[in-house]
C-alpha cells in the first residue's frame, strides 16, 4: 500500500516539472554577408551562438553561414569597418538573412556599416543622375 501512495506522490510531484519546463530552442540559422564593387578588404565582425567572432582583411564579397540563439534579435549582427582601405569612402553593403529571408541590409560609404536581425533596413538613393535641360528628358516634372 505503501509502495502505491509513494508511485502515486512521485507521479504528482513530476508532472508539473514536465508540464513547466521550458520548450527548447534549437539555434535559428542565419547568412552573413559583406559585398562592394569599390572596396577588396574590411575587418568584419559577427555574432554567432558562441558570441561575437572578428576577422581582419577579409576579401570581398564575403559570407558565412553562422547559429545564432535568436534570428530575429539586435544580437545577431554583422558589421564591416574598411576605415583603413584605401577606398574608404567607397560603397558596402552588409546584409543578414534568415531561411532565405532578407533580415537586414545597409549600404554605406562612410567606413562603417553594421546590420543586425532587428530588421532594419536602408536602401540608399540612388546614385546621381545628371539631367540635361530640359529636366522633363530625366523625367522629371519641372517646367521653367
């Protein structure tokens, strides 16, 4: 009898530890990645699941593949610093993808460009287009 209330207990006292436990969560994956067309070289670095990795001179275009806890947060990040190229205003774009999925992407010419899984995104004007007069043959509106 004893043996039935003690199975009993044990079961009672179990199932709420099991029912409470946290779900696991597996690592989301997440593509990192630096390109220019004017600059060969930045230091870079990213975050992954172990925390944040720096790699110096790296080639353009780079990327890699890394784990992070969560796609989706300001911790999953890439950043490119080419202060020190001799193209330093030179354009770069960093991006971060997630499942195919573009999370982020900046292009910038003032050194430094960071994106993280936040979401942000910028997409830069366009370059100048010079427009002979009249203006209405870059189709433009203005009429003098």
């Amino acid at each position: 009898m004893h043996r039935v209330y003690f199975t009993l207990i044990s079961l009672i006292a179990a199932i709420p530890a099991v029912v409470m436990a946290p779900a696991a969560h597996a690592d989301d994956a997440v593509t990192y990645e630096v390109t220019s067309t004017a600059v060969s070289t930045a230091n870079v670095e990213y975050s992954d699941a172990s925390g944040r990795a720096a790699l110096d001179n790296v080639q353009l275009p780079w990327r890699t593949n890394a784990n992070v806890p969560n796609a989706h947060s300001g911790d999953t990040s890439v950043r490119a610093d080419w202060h020190s190229s001799a193209k330093r205003f030179g354009w770069v774009t960093v991006r971060v993808y997630s499942r195919g999925s573009l999370l982020c992407e900046i292009t910038l010419d003032v050194g430094d460009a960071e994106c993280n899984g936040s979401g942000y995104r910028y997409t830069p004007v366009p370059p100048y287009q010079w427009c002979p007069p009249p203006l209405l043959s870059c189709g433009g509106t203005y009429r003098p």
